[in-house]
C-alpha cells in the first residue's frame, strides 16, 4: 500500500492576516472580514454555480504549521482539549476546514467572508455547504 497522498492547490487565499498571531482561531470570528480565492483560470467552469450569499465549505492547507500535539488549548487559550475536538492548525494532516459566505465574483477572484486563513493559503477544495 501507498500511504503517500498528494493535492495539488486550486488556488490561493488573499487575506490581511499575514501571521498566526493575528488571525482569528475560527471562521465564526470573523464574519465581517472579507478576502478573496485566487482561483486557477484552469477550473474556472468548476464555479459556474457558486452563488453570492450561499456558504461553502472551504478546504485548505495549512501551509505555515509544522509539528502538532495531541492535546491543545481550546481556541489557543482556554482548557486542553484533544487535537481532534478543535480547529488547532498544527495537525498530523494539516487540512483546515472553514464556512464561508460568498460575497463577490469576480473573473478568477472568489471573495468571501469568515477568514480565518492566512494570506496565501493554499486552496484543496470548495464544497457546497447545503
């Protein structure tokens, strides 16, 4: 068997948050924010139903965590929790999952608010959320 597993991204996040400092540990947090996807001009017929106002599941990697920890702080601050109960970035896959609201389409730019990702974050995929 092989355990090697690859993705390739369909594109890239364009946030303000440019460390892990800064950005909020949940999509929920940030509502009000908006980036955008830069998506391949390669799978641009793959969007042709995304509709403004719906949410979508969006799947990325997380690019700048290295390491992880089976128990971690909820939120990064509160009571230790088990790794998989949270949305903790350092992970043995490090894949995140976020809901965000589309807000914008424009050419290949795929705006969208609850951003909890860094600037250039690789995008895996985007689900309908329904």
């Amino acid at each position: 068997m092989n355990d090697k597993i690859e993705y390739k991204p369909i594109g890239f996040i364009h946030s303000k948050y440019t460390n892990p400092q800064e950005m909020p540990k949940n999509y929920t947090e940030s509502k009000d924010v908006e980036a955008y996807i830069e998506l391949d001009e390669k799978y641009m017929k793959g969007i042709s139903d995304l509709r403004i106002g719906d949410e979508y599941i969006l799947l990325f990697h997380f690019h700048k965590s290295e390491g992880y920890d089976l128990t971690v702080p909820w939120r990064g601050v509160g009571p230790m929790r088990g790794l998989f109960s949270t949305h903790a970035p350092r992970r043995p896959n490090p894949i995140g999952v976020s809901i965000i609201t589309v807000t914008k389409i424009e050419d290949n730019k795929i705006y969208f608010t609850g951003v909890d990702m860094l600037d250039g974050t690789p995008v895996l995929d985007i689900k309908n959320h329904n």
